[in-house]
C-alpha cells in the first residue's frame, strides 16, 4: 500500500470492506505527524515498525511488532462507527469529558493518546511504575476457594465502575491490554488507563 499516494475524503463511509486499511492509513499518518514536530528517534522507529507490519502483515510467519497495537486502537474506534462517514459527529471521553468532534478527529486523538503514553513508556523504560504497584494474578488459577471470597471482597470494597470491571475480568482471565481493548471494543490506551485506575484504587485500599 501506498500511503503517500492514498488518500480519504472526510466524507468517506466506513465499512466492514475498508475499515482495516483505513485503521492502517490513519495510524500512519497519526506518528508521521508525530515526526513532522519532534526529531525523536522514538517516532521514526515507530514508524518504521508499523510499515513493516503492515507490509508484511498477510505472511503468516511474521511477528507483528507492538506498533500494530495503534492500528488495532484505530480498528476498535472505527468498527463502532460502521456505516457512518468520517465526518459525522460523535463523542470522545477527553481527560475525562464527553466531547463532540468527528470521528475521524476522535480516531486521532485516540491513537495521539497511544502514541504518547507509549512514548512515556519508551522515556520510562528503566523504571518500571507498575512494578510495585500491579496486582500479581500469575498464579491466581491456584487460589482456593476462600482466598477466591476474599478476592471477591476485596473487588467489592474498591467500588468499581462497570467499565472498570470489565477490564479487571479481562486482565484476571489472562487478556494482554491489546485482547482486552478487542473484547470491550476500546482502544488500548483506555484500557491502560483504566488499569491503572484499578491499581490506584487498590493501592489506596491496602494502604
């Protein structure tokens, strides 16, 4: 695909025949304009991965890099959208607030907001911040049945949001935050942010 060449006009449906590369063509442009304002080495490998992934998507041996996870964010925002044109009004949580923009301005947002967490994640690599604070749960298949009680307690005394719930049921099964973000049909920075969310709660549970 030629994505220099390929363009959409702001009125173009989105349907189940294009949303994938339109998914693609919108990621793309989203770190190339990532790059046109910073000259941070970040951007341009992740630039270079996600065109290798989509390139050589269609080969079955190929290990998709973590980069396809922005087309993956743009996939789950634009299939709820089905049958509307780029330009329609919709509404994006934004730092918390529902917003009206258009859906292709709400596309964009989601995945700048993906884009900079896993920039602070790239800045941050050293220092792991969800190391002493992420509830372990790699060995929660071996809890008996009154640890399961408390664990079901403890969930209940966290006050959880629906939303929030359904990731912890997510991220308890074993769902990475790309499968979570497919199941509940968001993208992967929400779920990221939720989870963190979930963590602070705890960690303001236990003290």
């Amino acid at each position: 695909m030629d994505f220099k060449c390929k363009t959409y006009a702001c009125d173009e449906i989105i349907t189940v025949n294009n949303v994938k590369e339109l998914s693609e063509y919108l990621s793309v442009n989203s770190v190339k304009a990532f790059m046109r304002f910073s000259r941070v080495d970040f951007f341009f490998n992740l630039y270079d991965n996600l065109f290798r992934d989509i390139r050589c998507k269609n080969d079955y041996r190929y290990i998709f890099s973590s980069a396809y996870d922005i087309v993956m964010d743009a996939y789950c925002f634009l299939f709820s959208h089905l049958g509307k044109r780029l330009n329609d009004i919709t509404k994006v949580s934004k730092y918390g607030v529902l917003k009206e923009m258009t859906i292709l301005g709400g596309c964009m947002f989601v995945l700048s907001k993906h884009i900079r967490q896993d920039l602070f994640t790239y800045n941050c690599k050293d220092i792991d911040i969800c190391k002493k604070s992420e509830f372990r749960i790699n060995n929660i298949y071996d809890y008996s049945e009154d640890e399961w009680v408390k664990v079901d307690e403890t969930i209940e005394k966290l006050e959880l949001t629906e939303s929030e719930l359904k990731v912890l049921d997510c991220l308890i099964s074993g769902k990475s935050l790309s499968e979570t973000a497919r199941t509940i049909s968001c993208g992967v920075s929400t779920v990221f942010d939720r989870r963190n969310k979930l963590q602070k709660k705890y960690l303001s549970l236990i003290g």
